[in-house]
C-alpha cells in the first residue's frame, strides 16, 4: 500500500504544478527569462525531458515525505497537509530562495516557484495522509 500512496500523491504533487504553473505561464516566463515565439510559447520548449525529471522528483519527494510521517506517526489527511506545509515553507522554499539569491534571479521567480514549493509537498502531504 505504500508503494500505491506514495505514487498518487506524487501524481496529485506534479498535477497541482501543472495546474500552477499553467495559471502563472505568462509571469513565470518573464521572471525566469524564458525566450517565447509570437504565439507566447516558449522558445525549442518541445523537450519532455523536464517532465521526466519532475515526475521522478515527485516520487522521490513523495517518498521521503512518507518515510518522514511514517517516523513521526502523522497518519490523518489534516496532519499531512499541515506537515506538507511546512516542509515546503521551511525546508524546500528557503533551499529555493537561498539558490535564487546567489545566483541573482528575480526576486518574482522566487515568489512564483516558493509559492508552488510550499502547495505541492501541501497536497502530497494531504494525499498520504488519506492512505
């Protein structure tokens, strides 16, 4: 069951980003520099290797999580959330900032990938937590 758990939530995880990152396309793009064609597409954006990466991220994250819930004993949806929350407000989002920082990107891309870095481990800490 837990291999079951793990995937969905890595699959409910990465449909929230898609979902995410679709709404804000227009302002990520800008903010992440990203040359687009007239049609406000991205520039040789055709690859699926991105996909790929961000699928196996999900699990790798959604895996941890449970690993980490399962030691901590967070066993209900409430408690997946607010400890998804937090992993993504306080581990993952300041390691985003951090990088952003130095490498001297645009205080909106650090806005728009926290944002997104702090709801996907939320929903995937929601999902496990209904398993």
């Amino acid at each position: 069951m837990g291999v079951v758990a793990v995937l969905v939530a890595a699959l409910a995880g990465f449909a929230v980003g898609a979902v995410w990152y679709m709404t804000l396309a227009r302002p990520w793009m800008k903010a992440a520099g990203i040359p687009v064609d007239e049609n406000g597409k991205p520039v040789n954006g055709a690859s699926p290797l991105p996909f790929v990466i961000s699928g196996i991220c999900m699990i790798l994250v959604a895996g941890m999580m449970r690993h980490i819930f399962a030691m901590a004993g967070i066993e209900s949806p409430g408690g997946g959330l607010v400890a998804g929350l937090g992993v993504g407000a306080f581990f993952i989002t300041p390691w985003v900032a951090m990088n952003y920082a130095y490498a001297m990107r645009p205080r909106n891309l650090t806005l728009l990938d926290g944002g997104y870095s702090i709801l996907g481990p939320g929903v995937i800490g929601l999902v496990l937590g209904l398993f």
